[in-house]
C-alpha cells in the first residue's frame, strides 16, 4: 500500500484507510 503524507492514510485497493485519531477505528474513506 502506498504511505500518504502529513495524514496516517494508507491506500488500499483504492481506498483510504484512515489510520490515526480522527476515527475511533480504522475507517474508510471513497478515494476520489
């Protein structure tokens, strides 16, 4: 998976999984 900068976001299978405090767990976001 490829390392995002400035955010703990990784994607994934074209999608990003969020990997930090914003979310209580690792939740997805719709890759644009």
């Amino acid at each position: 998976p490829r390392t995002l900068p400035l955010l703990p976001l990784r994607e994934e299978n074209g999608v990003l999984v969020v990997a930090g405090p914003f979310t209580s767990a690792p939740g997805v976001a719709k890759s644009a």
